[in-house]
C-alpha cells in the first residue's frame, strides 16, 4: 500500500525552504563595468619542459601590458583607455565600453626560467612561454 504524505501548500516553513533552496542553487550575476574588466580568461598548459599561457586581453594595446614573473608566481597587468573622438556640438547618449586595469596572479608548480620567458601579443591574446627552471641533480652525501 502506497504512503500518502499531506503538504501544505501555504506552510511557511515550507515556503521559506523552497524560497532559499532557488535562492542558493541559481547563479548570481552583477552585471557591471568592473566584472567585465576585472577578470582576465587564461587557459594554462604544461609539458615536461615548460608552461604555456594563453591570456585574453582584448582591447589592450601591447604597451600598457606588463608581466612580471618571480619564482613560480606569474603576473599579468594590463590597462585599457579610453579614446574619446567627441566632436563639436556632438554627445555621448550612451557608452558600454569601459576602461581600467585588469591584474591577474597565479602560481605554477615549478619556478620559471625568467631569462628564456617568451612573450607574444597578437589579436587580443598574450601568449606567454614559460620554461621550467632546471634543477641540478641530487647530490648523494657520503656519510664518514
């Protein structure tokens, strides 16, 4: 024989449990000038001898980005300008491209070779060539 369980509809109990489960469960979104900007996409890839970084920049011209390497942290910092061309008797109704500074940060597993780091920047995409630093063999002490 079936279990035939009675619900409320109009519990507040219940309610309140339905109300925080959507709430929790859908994904927020703020939808501003710093969450576009503020968030630099990478995609990173390794192999035995190096890392490769795949970073978007758009709107970023080659010479307002620096990337700064220090042991097996990689640094990227980026700015972007505004260019207004405003003519005579001319205005802005509305403008949704934006302009600031984008910082990026993260560690690697290995050190970086600084010295033999590539750098490219082609349509919008910085890529990074990172070696891994060599280290030297092992060195077995001989116990007297």
């Amino acid at each position: 024989m079936a279990n035939i369980v009675r619900r409320d509809p109009f519990a507040i109990d219940d309610l309140f449990d339905d109300l925080m489960r959507g709430f929790f469960v859908r994904p927020m979104h703020y939808p501003s000038e710093v969450q576009a900007l503020g968030h630099v996409k990478i995609d990173v890839k390794e192999d035995d001898k190096s890392y490769t970084v795949h970073a978007d920049l758009p709107g970023v011209k080659k010479e307002d980005i620096h990337v700064n390497i220090e042991g097996n942290t990689v640094a990227i910092n980026a700015e972007v300008k505004r260019e207004s061309e405003q003519k005579e008797g001319e205005k802005v109704l509305h403008s949704e491209r934006y302009y600031g500074k984008v910082y990026r940060s993260f560690t690697l597993g290995h050190d970086i070779d600084e010295a033999a780091a590539k750098a490219k920047f082609e349509n919008g995409v910085l890529d990074l060539t990172l070696p891994k630093k060599t280290t030297g063999a092992a060195k077995r002490l001989t116990i007297d």
